[in-house]
C-alpha cells in the first residue's frame, strides 16, 4: 500500500490523507482498576463510543479527507493486529508519530499503557512508502500531541507532564535544519501533557489559544545552524509572527473544545459539538466547524486532534 504522494509541511493545509484507527474490544482492556494506565477517566461503553467515532470519521470524508485505518494498512501483519487488539490507546495516533516533508519522526510515549504502540505506527508509515528520520527513545520522551508547527518553518515540542529535555532535543536533531529553520521549545506548568490542549493553529496568521498558561515559563527558541537558543515567552513568539489569537477559557482547555484539526485552510475544521462558543468564533472568520459528540470520546481525553495522525497536507 504504497502512497504515491505524502508530506506534512504545516498544520493548517488541506488535509488530503490522514492515518487512523477504528477502535474496537480492545477499549474493554480499560477497567476501574487500571484507569492511569491508559489515561482514561472512566471505562467506556464501547458500543457508544465507536458510533461516536464514526459520526467524527464522516466529517473527515464530508471534508474530502482520505481515511487510512491503521488495521487495515496493517491487514498482513498478524502479529501488529493481535498487539493492536489489546491496546486501548491505539486510537491515538497523533502522539505515536509525526509526518513531516521528508519524512517521519517515532515517538516515544511516557504512559507504561502505551510503550510499544508506536511501533505500530513505525510498521504502517514502512507499509506506506514513508520513511523514517529516526525514532525517539526511552529514557527520551515525547508525544505528538506535545509537538506542533508554527508556520512552514517553525517546529514546536513541549516539555511537559508526558515529555522532558531529552525528548525535545532528540527531535530537534531530527528536524532542525532538514525539516524546519526554527525549533521552539515550549516548558509547560505542571498538570498539562501536551501542548494541543492548549493552543491550536487554525491557518497561518490564526490560532487558538489558553494564553495564560504560556506567561509562566520562556520557551527556547534554536534557528539551524546556530547551537545558542534565543529566549521569549510563546506569546512574544506569536505576537512576533503576527498571529490572531482566539482565546479560550480554562473550561473550554478542560473539556477539549480547542481539539481541532484543520480539513480545509482557511474555511473548514472538525472538532467537538460542545465547543460552542469557538464555533461561533470562528463562523465569524469564515469558518465551518463540523462536530460530533464529545461526552463518551472524551472519556479517553483524547478528541479529534489526538485520534488522527496527518499523512499528507497541501
């Protein structure tokens, strides 16, 4: 199943393929007992929350976006499926792997529940034709929700709960230079694993963004070549790239309304049916939000951002 065209060069493109996995009785794996495990609040009525998948696939394929299923890249690999059918977190292929222009980065995920599951991913992206920069490993750890793009020439990873230094610096020796001009690494206060909870880029001048929590610690930023880091809190940054921010409010961070991701650039995105009020603000930028349920999938803290990894952005 080798793709012909691949690349992942921004966050707010046309999203033309993207990799996913269906979940199924494996999400039966999270039990009351072992919830911190897998990072779930509750166990899940399976049945709901794989109907509640699918209305989040149809607005993909509503969008144009072409659905890779993990299980289905894999279809050949024995041993992968039989893994993937007793990994709960599989779902979440944004935090296993990252795409970029020429290639692809593994991650190396902090939960015991998870260690492992990216190299599935490693195996699918082989299946695909995508080859690997490397792959970042433990005791480095990083996930994909933790690393972002600002623009087309700006690599941002945050340390956070499920990332520390090592992770960071482990992909900026992958990407800075080949992949990106400029990495920026952004610390984040304790409580917070990824900094996908907390801001979003919607197009190249618009994001969205809990900006208080960015006023705590300055962020370093490196440009290739150049091994001395320049220092700036991440709000300085964006106001520096002229960036827009919708703000959200620490309610909206907590229930994953900013979980977005970008389908068409500049005019459509699928996220969450609770985020109302930032649907409304950004109808008043153009926008079209397509949403669905968010009360049983979000039961896994994860929304649309976390259960896709892009292939292929224009």
């Amino acid at each position: 199943m080798k793709l012909k065209r691949w690349g992942v060069s921004s966050e707010f493109g046309d999203l033309n393929t993207v990799l996913m996995h269906r979940p199924g009785p494996e999400l039966r794996v999270v039990t009351e007992s072992n919830l911190r495990e897998f990072n779930f609040d509750e166990p899940v009525d399976v049945n709901q929350f794989c109907h509640d998948y699918d209305l989040m696939v149809e607005c993909f394929t509503d969008h144009g976006v072409n659905v890779l299923f993990l299980t289905d890249v894999l279809a050949d690999d024995a041993d992968a499926l039989n893994y993937i059918s007793r990994r709960p977190n599989m779902t979440y292929t944004r935090d296993l792997a990252r795409v970029f222009r020429n290639g692809a980065v593994l991650m190396s995920p902090h939960l015991r529940g998870r260690w492992g599951d990216q190299q599935m991913l490693g195996r699918a992206l082989k299946n695909l034709g995508i080859p690997l920069h490397g792959e970042i490993k433990c005791p480095a750890f990083l996930e994909g929700g933790g690393v972002t793009m600002i623009g087309d020439d700006t690599v941002v990873a945050s340390i956070c709960d499920r990332a520390n230094q090592s992770g960071t610096a482990a992909l900026r020796e992958f990407v800075l230079g080949s992949e990106a001009r400029y990495f920026l690494d952004v610390p984040l206060p304790f409580g917070h694993i990824h900094i996908d909870g907390l801001f979003m880029m919607l197009d190249e001048k618009l994001a969205i963004c809990h900006p208080e929590t960015f006023e705590v610690f300055p962020c370093a930023l490196y440009e290739a070549n150049n091994n001395v880091p320049r220092y700036l809190l991440f709000t300085e940054f964006l106001e520096e790239r002229d960036i827009e921010i919708i703000p959200i409010t620490t309610e909206e961070m907590r229930r994953g309304d900013l979980n977005v991701v970008v389908t068409r650039r500049g005019c459509k995105a699928v996220g969450f049916s609770n985020a109302v009020r930032l649907a409304d603000e950004m109808a008043k930028r153009g926008w079209e939000l397509a949403t669905f349920p968010a009360d049983t999938l979000f039961k896994g803290n994860g929304g649309a951002h976390c259960m896709t990894c892009p292939i292929y952005v224009v």
